[in-house]
C-alpha cells in the first residue's frame, strides 16, 4: 500500500509539474513524461518480480510447460510495454505514432503465439476421431 502512495504521489507532482512545464517549454514536456514513467516502473520492479514469482510457482503447481509460461510472461511484457509507449507518443500529440506501436505490438504477440495455436490445434484433432 505504501508502494502505491509513492507512486501515486509521484504521479500527482508529475501531472502538476507537467501542466506548469507545458505552458513554458513543450520540449521538455515529452523528457519529463519518459522519466517519469521510468521511474514508476522502477518503483514497481519488486512487485513485478512477486507476481513473476507466483506465475512460476503456480505453473510448476500446474506442471504447466515452461516454454508457455515463457510465452505468457512475454505477452504481458509486450503488451504493458507497447500501452507504455502508445501513451508517450499519445501525450506527446503522435497519436498516430502511437496506433501503429499499438498495432506491431499486437502483431508480435500473434508471431509469439503461433506455436501455442498449432499445438492447441494439433491437441484437438487428436481427441477427433477419424
């Protein structure tokens, strides 16, 4: 709960100093967003390392195969990152810009989910029968 204070604390002098900055020195501005978002994805490493730790935990409960814990674990990171940066290109007037990081983020996950699809797909034609 701490953890959150900060870093909606964080978020609220952000918000303020960026309102003061615009008005003054736009270039700045889109700087200012970038360390900010890094810094609360800093704040937020030892949480994202708990849930990465359960994910791994639940999956060896499950007997789940590593390679799809793999493939989860790099979607959520695509997709957080490509929102992460969508957001920055949206704040910083490129709204366009940020449609297409949106677009090749979503095209990647479905690159990365393409073996997870054939053996899903394998899986179910072996339950049909012939």
């Amino acid at each position: 709960m701490l953890e959150l204070m900060r870093i909606v604390g964080l978020g609220l002098m952000a918000t303020v100093l960026l309102i003061v900055v615009r008005e003054e020195r736009k270039d700045i501005g889109v700087v200012l967003r970038l360390a900010i978002g890094a810094a609360i994805l800093l704040l937020l490493i030892p949480d994202i390392a708990r849930v990465m730790s359960a994910f791994v935990h639940i999956s060896e409960l499950a007997h789940i195969p590593a390679q799809y814990l793999a493939l989860l674990l790099k979607v959520v990171g695509i997709s957080y990152i490509t929102v992460f940066v969508a957001q920055l290109a949206q704040d910083s007037g490129e709204a366009g810009t940020g449609m297409r990081v949106e677009l090749a983020g979503k095209i990647v996950i479905l690159v990365l989910a393409i073996p997870l699809i054939a053996a899903i797909t394998e899986t179910v034609l072996r339950l049909i029968p012939s």
